[in-house]
C-alpha cells in the first residue's frame, strides 16, 4: 500500500496497488493496528487516514464493515481516534452509528434468545456459531460455554 501526502490536508492519499477500495483500506487500518512488544498502538488520525474523512465515504466505509461484522470493532477505534482527536462531527457520526449497530445487535439477540429458549425447552441443544465477543453485555462465558440471557449456547 502506497501512500503520498496530499498537500491541502494532512491525512495520506490512499493509493493501493492491488487497486483495493479506499474504505477496505481505512477499515483495515482501524481493525489492524500496529504493536510495540504485542500491545496494539492507537495511531492519530492523520497517520490512518481519517482525519478528513467524507461524511460520504464514513458512510461507505460502515457498509463494508457491515458486510463484515465488524461495525462495532472497527467504529469503536473510529471514535477513540476522533474523540482524542477531539473531532466532534465524527466523533458524533460514529456515536450514531454505533448505536445503530447496537440496536440492530438488541433485536437480533432478542430472537436469539427466543430461538435457544424454545431449542432447550424441547430438550435440544443449541450452538451459536458467531463470534459475540463484542456483545460482552448479553453473554458471559464460564468454562468455554456462552450464555445469552440465562440460556446456554456453545461458543463457536
């Protein structure tokens, strides 16, 4: 990945080799940030290229992390960089957006749980296979077992 400065802002131009989009890139970026001794660094947001970030290209960059599952990592480290940055417009666009995420997450576990709950009442066992590690409010894990509202399911 190549990078050259843009001369009206701050933030690198983003140009692929591998013709990738400039939203794969951001999102990678945020999701894989460089480590010193294995700790993950939080880098500025002119060294991930966010600090001018569209509020069209934002957008475009939540639908690929969308089409991922990764809204929730990916927008959490968006909004740490843009609060410390103090960039309150974007700070704000990922507030939103996160909290679309979540409310979208709320609706989905609620059937979750319904669909476990109506599995166990049968006496059948269930296994969820997705990654909740982002949902650390809904589950909790104990000995390798993910429980989602008081009903068990296997961690995948």
């Amino acid at each position: 990945m190549n990078s050259s400065m843009n001369t009206k802002a701050a933030s690198p131009v983003i140009v692929s080799p591998f013709g990738s989009s400039k939203s794969l890139i951001l999102l990678s970026r945020l999701l894989l940030p460089p480590s010193q001794s294995g700790t993950p660094v939080l880098s500025t947001a002119a060294e991930l290229g966010i600090a001018e970030i569209s509020r069209e290209e934002f957008d475009e960059m939540v639908a690929l992390a969308s089409s991922h599952h990764v809204v929730m990592r990916g927008l959490k480290v968006f909004l740490q960089v843009m609060f410390q940055a103090k960039d309150e417009i974007r700070t704000e666009w990922a507030a939103i957006a996160l909290a679309a995420e979540h409310a979208r997450i709320e609706n989905a576990m609620t059937f979750l749980t319904a669909v476990c709950a109506e599995f166990e009442a049968k006496g059948l066992n269930v296994a969820v296979i997705k990654s909740l590690d982002h949902w650390p409010e809904h589950c909790s894990r104990s000995g390798g077992i993910l429980t989602i509202s008081g009903v068990p399911c296997t961690r995948g």
